[in-house]
C-alpha cells in the first residue's frame, strides 16, 4: 500500500459561530446628516456605548453646535472631514439628498466601510410608502455611485425617538445588516451590538435591501395606530 493509499482527507474546519463578531471598540465611526434626528440618536447612542464618533453635515458650525449638545465625546465636522476620518461611516441622510451626498463624497468615502441607513418613502393621505428607486434600494444606489468602498445596509427600522431618549437605557430591537462581504457584515452587527439591548442579524445581500427599506412605511402605520415606537424582532435566532 502506498502513502498515497493510505492518506486521509484534511478534517473540515468547524463552522463559524454567527455570533462570533469582531472587536470594534477603537473604530471611528461617521455619522453623514448626524444632525438629523436619526443620526443624532445613533451617534448618541454609540457614543454612549464607548465609540469614537464624528457627526457630519453639510455645514461644520452646525455639526460642531450639535456634537457640543450631545456630548460623550462627539465631534463636529463637515461630511468631507467626517468622511475622511472616520473608518466606517453610517449614511443617515434624507432620501432626497441620498444621491447627491454620496455622489460629492465618493474620494473622500474611497476605501471605507459604509453602512447605509436610509429608507426611500413617500407620504400621502393614506400614509407612508415605499418608494423604489431605479437602482432597486438605496443601498444598491449607494453602491454603485461609490464602486470604491464597501458598501452595507443596517439600521433602518429604529425609533429616532427612542435612539435620543435620554431616559431610555436599553433599545429592545433586532438589526437588519445586509451586504456582500461576510467580514464587513460582521464589523456591522458587532457596532449594533454595543448599543445595550440591541442585536444585529445578518439579513441578506444588498440585493434584498429593498424589502428591509420598505418596511419602515409599516412600522410607520403600527406607530400611528398604537402610539408606539415599534421595532423588530427575530425569533429562533
């Protein structure tokens, strides 16, 4: 019998655990229209958590004015700045301005891992809807005006009135993340998981974001009928 006979295949590597995710403590993170509500209250709450973070908006003055309010160490700067200083960088900004934001920051966003947050809706007398844009989402529109970063797709469904409470300890939701790279995916959830009471559940490739965009206009109808602050769960994970 030859040594070749009698080799044994290599054993298969174990499965990843999912919830085995990357430390992420001494990232940078941007925060693009922090000064909206939605950015505020994410910016707030990751500071809160211990995260070096930097708001952004298209005037610095009211970036720094806002940072000074919120305090835990946030800083001010224009979206280029923030951009440029940051290493990964949450795009919080009004759908209206999406494309033409990312479309003026493509070099300084060249490189970095962004997380895109925006849901396309339009509101009429029966409520929100789900806007669809011609990229598909605007996660994917996001991918393809800026080739040269990583793109990713994550809190969308949050309470911009929870996030900026600063009564509330605990934020009792799931994150959606969605993206191509496993790795970048990971950075994502691992941020979403410093916010206590927060978890983020990988949820797809970009091409699904759409779906997870669009679901804001329902969460929209079940706050207006019960008063609430919804947001998502997923069992059995």
């Amino acid at each position: 019998m030859t040594s070749t006979d009698s080799a044994q295949p290599p054993a298969k590597a174990p499965a990843k655990d999912p919830w085995d995710l990357p430390d992420v403590s001494g990232l940078v993170v941007g925060v693009l229209g922090g000064t909206g509500p939605q950015g505020r209250g994410l910016a707030h709450r990751l500071a809160k958590a211990g995260q070096k973070v930097i708001i952004g908006s298209r005037a610095a003055e009211r970036a720094r004015a806002a940072a000074g309010e919120l305090g835990y160490g946030i800083e001010g700067a224009d979206n280029a700045e923030t951009a440029r200083r940051s290493d990964v960088v949450i795009v919080a900004v009004p759908w209206d301005g999406h494309g033409e934001t990312l479309r003026s920051l493509r070099g300084e966003l060249a490189g970095k891992l962004v997380v895109d947050c925006v849901n396309p809706l339009g509101f009429d007398k029966q409520g929100a809807y789900a806007l669809k844009p011609e990229e598909g989402s605007a996660a994917q529109q996001a991918a393809a005006l800026l080739p040269d970063s990583r793109v990713t797709a994550a809190f969308h469904h949050l309470s911009a009135v929870l996030l900026q409470d600063p009564e509330i300890d605990e934020i009792d939701t799931d994150v959606m993340v969605l993206g191509e790279v496993r790795a970048d995916v990971e950075i994502v959830q691992a941020l979403a998981g410093r916010i206590p009471g927060m978890r983020g559940v990988f949820a797809g490739r970009l091409r699904g974001a759409h779906q997870v965009e669009s679901l804001v206009a329902n969460l929209i109808s079940v706050n207006r009928r019960y008063k609430a602050h919804a947001g998502l769960r997923v069992t059995d994970v």
